[in-house]
C-alpha cells in the first residue's frame, strides 16, 4: 500500500470543497470504473454533508469556518492496491492571510513536506483583471494624483495571479530536494467552455494569467505539471435544467490537458497515483 499525500491550495471560493464532495459522492456511490472507497480517517460527517449538499445543488459550505484538518480517504484498484491520499481541507482565507502576513503555519509547513502532490485550485470567475502599463496614461500622471487621499493598499486585492505565485514560491521554498508533481485545477470551468468550448486548461492560464503561467513554465524543471478544467456541478446552482439530471455524477465536467472531456472526477487522481496520461 502506498501512502501518497495530495496537500489543496488556493485562494477563496477556488472551488477546492466542491471538488472534495464530489469526488466524495462519486467514490462512496460507486461509480468509479477504477476505484472503490476503502478506509476513511476524519470526520465522515462532514464529507457526507458536504457530499450531499453538491448532490442537491445545493451551496457547499466554504471551509473558513469547518476547516478539516485531518482528512484521508483509501483508495482500492482493480488489482487490489491501496493508496490512501491525505486532503487537509484549509480555507482559501487561510492561504490569503498567509500572502498578506508572509507567514505560514507549521503544520501547512509539514503537509507540503510530506507531500507528493499539490493541487493547485484557480476560479476563473474570480481573477480580478489588472491594468497593463501599456493601458495606462502616464503623461502628466502625477497632476491627477490626489496625494491627500491616497487609500491604503488591500493586498487582498492585489491581482490573484500575483497572490498564487507566491503562494507558490511558499512551496517551492520548502520542497527543495526533489521534484514534485503540481495540477493546476481550473474549477468552474463551465464559465470558461461557454466562452470557447475548445480551450483547452493551460491555454486558459496562458491567455487570462500570463504571469502565473510564465511562472509555471520557467520554474516547470522543480516538479511535473498537468492542467486540468473542472465543473463539479456543470453549472450554476441556479441553473433548473441541471435537476433534470438523474444521476449527480453525470453534471461533472471535467477536461484534462488535451482536451479531452467526461465526469471522472478523479482523472487528477489517477495521474496522481499512477503517473500515467490519462488521455492520449
């Protein structure tokens, strides 16, 4: 059996408990073609409501007050291997007061330590769009500078390309010796489709966050790197012809670094673990 440790990262309302239901409720209802749900170590209360709340469409609570600490689901093969993953369930204000305050907690330190993997969680719908230079007008730009009011900075503000880079660069930091494997996980993908239904994940970093995906490249020698592009409910909750959706897991959309596109929600899982394409 293998112990691999997945450590979830992102910025507020990244979409990061709506994939740990899902994936919860697509493991527990057993309609996985390559795992089954083995042990499972944390509060199961929690994965069941949460789980049930996304069947429903209803809103998933965001972990700002339920963070989830100690989470570990078993998972078995085909062949009756085992690999349990670790998914502390931290709060995207847990990470943003990280950035602002440059300071990280010793036990966020010791789960990337040991783990093997990040899932890196990005919401489209919340990429605040940042004024390029170019756009600027500069010339006698001083002259309209009210320099007696003058706001202070929110660095909860600042562009989110810029906060997941040093997110980032927080890991980097701490795995040093060894590569890793990191995902970029696209979530609410269905607002990206909708625009052009042929964007692939990395083409979307590369056209909407080009300083993260500069980033991402130049340092891409330090770990593995996949995209992926996920839906977990297939839109928005408010959105009635999703409940005419039988089954729940049929609303998920999930596209991998080519392309491709289904409702395995745990495609990540599978490269995670195996280390293989998912698509070819």
């Amino acid at each position: 059996m293998s112990n691999e440790s997945v450590f979830i990262l992102g910025l507020p309302e990244a979409g990061k408990t709506t994939f740990l239901a899902a994936l919860y409720y697509f493991l527990d209802s057993g309609q996985s073609k390559h795992f089954k749900l083995g042990e499972l170590v944390g509060d199961q209360s929690y994965l069941s409501s949460i789980a049930t709340k996304w069947a429903n469409l209803e809103p998933v609570p965001r972990t700002s007050n339920t963070e989830q600490s100690e989470i570990s689901i078993t998972l078995v093969d085909n062949e009756n291997r085992q690999s349990t993953l670790y998914f502390p369930d931290l709060s995207g204000e847990t990470f943003q007061q990280q950035y602002i305050d440059r300071l990280m907690k010793k036990e966020h330190f010791d789960y990337i330590k040991k783990s093997s993997g990040i899932f890196v969680f990005i919401n489209p719908k919340k990429v605040n769009d940042t004024t390029l230079i170019s756009e600027l007008n500069l010339k006698n730009h001083d002259d309209d500078i009210d320099f007696e009011n003058i706001v202070e900075r929110d660095p909860k503000t600042d562009p989110a390309q810029v906060q997941l880079i040093d997110l980032i660069q927080f890991v980097l930091e701490i795995k040093t010796n060894f590569q890793f494997k990191l995902f970029i996980i696209v979530s609410a993908y269905d607002t990206v489709l909708n625009i052009n239904n042929k964007t692939k994940p990395e083409t979307f970093i590369k056209d909407k966050l080009p300083l993260l995906w500069q980033f991402l490249t130049t340092n891409s020698r330090k770990y593995e790197i996949q995209y992926f592009g996920l839906s977990a409910q297939g839109g928005e909750l408010d959105d009635q012809t999703l409940l005419d959706i039988d089954e729940p897991v049929d609303r998920i959309k999930i596209i991998d670094s080519n392309g491709k596109q289904d409702n395995d929600i745990s495609k990540p899982i599978q490269q995670f673990i195996y280390d293989t394409k998912v698509s070819e």
